[in-house]
C-alpha cells in the first residue's frame, strides 16, 4: 500500500540504474533534503548541533571513508584516528599560516594532504592483507599521533601543545571560532556531507567502485581478469585518506575547535569509526549514515534514559554505553554481517510484498 513498484515505469536504461529507481525512495530522499536544508538550519539549538548533528554528519563523512575502503575494497584499517588527526594538523597549519584562505579550500587541502599520507601508509596493502594490514594501519596511528605529539611545529611551538582554531569568516558568517552560530556550522558540514556522499556514490557504482569490489572479492582472480591492484588499492587509501581527512578537519575546526591529538584523535577513534560501519553495514553508503547515527544517538539515550529517568551514575551508564556496542558488534557479526542496512533492505523487501507473506 504504501510502498509498490506498480505504475512505476521505466523507459531507459538511466531511469532503471539510478540511484533511487524507485518513486518513492525519491520522494523519502528529497524529503529528508527539505528537511535538512529548509527546517532544521531554523529551528538548530546549541544544544542540538554540539550533541547530536554535527557529530552525526562529521562521523558520517569518516564512515563513508573508511566504508570505502573496508567495505568495498576489503582492506581493513585500524588508523582512522591518526588520519583525522592528519586533517585537522594540516587544516590548523593552513588557518595560521594563511589567514585570508577561505574554510572551503582549507578543508578540501587538508583532506588531501591526507590522502597522499595515506597513500604512503596504504603500499604495505600490495604485499600484506587482512590481520596484518590491520597492525601495519595500527602502527600508522601510533606513528603519526606521537609525530604531532612529539614536534613543537605541528601546534605552532604551543606551550601547552593544544591547537586551537581561528576564526574564519564565510559569506559574512563565522564558521569556526567561538562567534560561530550553530546552523552556519550545521550548513558547513551538511554540504561537505552531501557532496561527498554523492561523489562516493557515483564512485562505488563506476568502473573504480568496480574494481575495488573485486579486488575485494578474491585479488588473484581480479588481477586474471585485468584489474591493476596497485592502482586499486592505493586509489582506495587516497579516496578513503581524503574522506577521513576532511572528517578529520571539520571535527577541530568547526565541531570541537580546540584539540590535542591524543585525546581527540587516539585509538579510540579508529575503532569509534571501525564499529560505525560494522554495525551500520560494510559496502554500504546507507550503513555508514546508520552507523554514524546509531553511534552518535546511543550514548544520548542512554543519558536520558539511565542517568536522568533511572538515576543511574555517569559512569556506570557509559561503561554499560560499552556492554552494548560490543554486544551488538557479536551479534551483526554472527547473525547479519551487512549490520543495519540489510536489515533496513530486508524490512523494505517486507513492505513491498506485504500483505501477502514473504
């Protein structure tokens, strides 16, 4: 009734491989652009866009990137956290060395510096795979998190070795800085967000995406068959580095604006990113925004649920915060390995059908 392919036709071979071929999987999308980009930007509260919004779209951003190169191209990284730690480094170097760039450019340069260092850390993929790639990419995030520990230059020879970002102006309105009003920070990450998730998806869908998929599939026979895995896997540290990056950036400079590298940017970060698309869905762009969401939420409703309704401590709530992500993780793992997007493609297999029996 409220979800059917009927009188839905299609005259092409564009209209049948479109991203939403069908109508009302458009309508859902356009409908959650209106509400993005017409309602929420009036009605953001602080509160609101420091909790929940900013988090869930910065998040998003490294999920996308980290699904690209997990989900699609099957090499696992355990170093997210140090290449966040890269964009935001190079976005702070960037702000203070040339103050009349605008944020825009800041970004997208910080999120390629990025990815040319993850290039660099991504050449031990053409020789080690699974478990030992992991520990290679883990390496990568102890390294460069002491690099910008350990060099004064890094946060401009700062006694206290915290780098703090400056406030940048965009179209009259401050995007960073303490001036900065929540909906400008709101629309920044949102368009970098819908963009990038657009790119991706053209990405994961073209030739590339393609040849990723294979060589995550099985790399010997996708070699027999002409695809280059140095050029495969490489392109996927860069695209991913980039994603990652611009995450990276956008958390110090418009969402937290004040960092130091082994609190914001740790190995909690890399698996904070790593559990996102394990329970949202590995090879899945509609995974990475579950994830995000789902992990960004979860520690919001346990507060109101256990700490302010049930009068439970803050600490015992975030250790039980721990309990049921790693429970979850077990479960998708064991039960639904493709995590909340199957199950979101299951239910809407569901809908169609229904009321007659699957």
């Amino acid at each position: 009734m409220f979800y059917r392919e009927a009188g839905d036709f299609k005259t092409s071979y564009a209209d049948d491989s479109q991203t939403f071929p069908i109508a009302f999987d458009r309508y859902r999308y356009y409908f959650v652009l209106a509400v993005g980009l017409g309602i929420i930007p009036f009605v953001i509260t602080d509160y609101w866009a420091s909790a929940i919004l900013i988090p869930f779209l910065i998040y998003a951003i490294a999920a996308i990137g980290l699904n690209i190169l997990t989900g699609y191209c099957g090499q696992v990284s355990l170093g997210t956290g140090g290449f966040m730690a890269v964009g935001a480094y190079t976005s702070y170097k960037l702000m203070t060395a040339f103050p009349w760039m605008d944020m825009v450019t800041i970004t997208l340069l910080s999120g390629a510096m990025t990815a040319m260092v993850g290039v660099m850390f991504g050449l031990p993929s053409l020789r080690i795979k699974g478990f030992y790639l992991a520990v290679a990419t883990l390496a990568a995030q102890f390294f460069l998190v002491w690099l910008f520990n350990k060099v004064p230059w890094f946060y401009n020879y700062s006694a206290s070795g915290q780098i703090t970002a400056p406030e940048r102006l965009l179209f009259g309105h401050a995007v960073t800085g303490p001036n900065a009003e929540a909906w400008v920070k709101y629309l920044f990450c949102f368009a970098f967000v819908f963009v990038l998730a657009w790119v991706a998806r053209n990405l994961t869908r073209g030739a590339i995406g393609r040849q990723w998929m294979a060589i995550r599939d099985m790399d010997i026979a996708a070699e027999i068959i002409g695809v280059n895995p140095l050029r495969a896997k490489l392109s996927a540290f860069a695209v991913s580095s980039f994603y990652v990056g611009i995450a990276g950036a956008l958390l110090f400079t418009v969402y937290l604006g004040a960092v130091e590298v082994g609190e914001a940017y740790g190995i909690q970060k890399s698996f904070l990113v790593l559990f996102m698309i394990i329970i949202g869905g590995l090879g899945s762009l509609f995974g990475s925004f579950a994830g995000a969401a789902f992990m960004v939420l979860l520690p919001v409703a346990l507060k109101v649920l256990l700490v302010d309704t049930m009068g439970w401590d803050t600490a015992l709530a975030t250790h039980f915060q721990f309990v049921i992500v790693g429970g979850l993780i077990m479960f998708f793992l064991i039960v639904e390995p493709h995590g909340l997007a199957r199950l979101w493609s299951l239910a809407k297999e569901k809908l169609r059908l229904w009321p007659f029996p699957h």
